[in-house]
C-alpha cells in the first residue's frame, strides 16, 4: 500500500494537490476537515458534538478524530493506499496512526509538508472565505487555527523527521509545478 501524509497549515492547497493526486496513484483521500463538515451538514451526532469547537477554530479532541479516522479507513478494505490530509495534526494522532496502520500490515511511506508562508497563507483564506462562507475561514477563527497549528500540530514535524519520513514542497507557484514536486517525492517511494 502507498499511504502517504499531506502535511501543512491552513490554505496550504492540501486539498487542492489531494485531488489530482488521487486520481494519478489511485489513493483513497481522507480528509479530516471534510468529513468533520460533511457530518456537521448532514446533523449526525458527531456532527452535533463538533460544531462549536470547528467554527471557533479549536482542534476536535483527538479520541473523537482518530475514532472517524481509523473507521473511514476500514470502509476502504481494498484500497490502494490512502492520502490523509489534516491528519494527523497532534503527535497522539501521528501515534496512534501508525499503530492503527501496523496493526493493518501497513505503514507511512512518507509525509510531505507544503511550505507557504504566512502572507500567502492569509491571503487565499481571505479569498477562500469569500468563495464558500467557511465560517472557520474568518479572520478571528482563522487566528486560533494558526495558533493551534503552531501549538501543537507543528510537532507532528520532528515526530516524522525523526522516522526519516519527512520531505518538504514549496507550496508557492503555479498547482501544476508543485503537482509534479509532490510527484517526484512520491515516486522516489
Ligand atoms: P484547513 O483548511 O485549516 O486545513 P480542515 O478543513 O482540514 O482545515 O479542518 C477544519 C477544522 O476541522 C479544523 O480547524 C479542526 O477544527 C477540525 N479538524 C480537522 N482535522 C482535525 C484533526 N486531525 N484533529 C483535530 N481537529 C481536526
């Protein structure tokens, strides 16, 4: 199996270069925002639960994340390999991937982090709030996302580097140039 973590802040174009890459590998993606929206708009309880702590910008607490992670990956018995994107975002959701994985038969092959800096990052929010009415997209929700990117979803880094698993891709240019950094990373695999 090819898993692979898509890796980096707030608008960083993870979802964007997801897509593309799913259709050229054939990988599941799992995104843990659009499935934490996808609840919330269709009301399941863990939709309910969520809500409040997604628009004021807070993570999910991380039993209830790794829970619809790991049960959204085993709808997906015969998949080719997974693109987990905005997850794990806490070293105990790095943990208990790779225990969750392992105990599948299978592993990370490799992270990869978008690097966009700040400027970049607050204009395509800005832009993206404006398109879809993201509530979290809001510039005060959109500062506690930063902070806790920089709290405590910015360690999950050293976690992966210290596996040797770590690669990083400017994330500034045109979607096909950093498309093909990220292939090339991956076919190195
Ligand atoms: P972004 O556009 O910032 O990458 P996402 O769409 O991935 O954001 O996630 C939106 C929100 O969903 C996060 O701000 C957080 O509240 C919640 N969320 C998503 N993934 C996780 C996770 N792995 N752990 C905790 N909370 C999460």
């Amino acid at each position: 199996m090819l898993n692979i973590v898509l890796f980096g802040p707030p608008g960083a174009g993870k979802g964007t270069q997801s897509e593309k890459l799913i259709n050229k590998y054939g990988l599941v993606h799992i995104s843990t925002g659009d499935l934490f929206r996808a609840h919330i708009k269709n009301q399941t309880e863990l939709g309910q639960r969520v809500n409040a702590l997604i628009a004021e910008g807070q993570l999910v607490p991380d039993q209830i994340t790794i829970d619809m992670l790991e049960e959204e990956v085993s709808k997906n018995p015969g998949a080719k390999g997974f693109i987990f994107d905005g997850f794990p975002r806490t070293v105990a959701q790095a943990e208990a991937l790779d225990t969750f994985l392992e105990s599948k038969g299978t592993r990370i092959a490799g992270v990869i982090a978008l690097d966009v800096d700040q400027d970049e990052l607050t204009r395509r929010i800005a832009q993206r709030q404006l398109e879809t009415g993201r509530v979290d997209d809001q510039a005060d929700k959109l500062q506690k996302r930063i902070e806790e990117y920089f709290n405590k979803t910015i360690h999950v880094l050293p976690f992966y580097e210290g596996q040797g698993k770590l690669s990083k891709v400017n994330g500034i240019g045109s979607i096909e140039n950093i498309f093909a950094d990220l292939c090339a990373v991956i076919d190195r695999y």
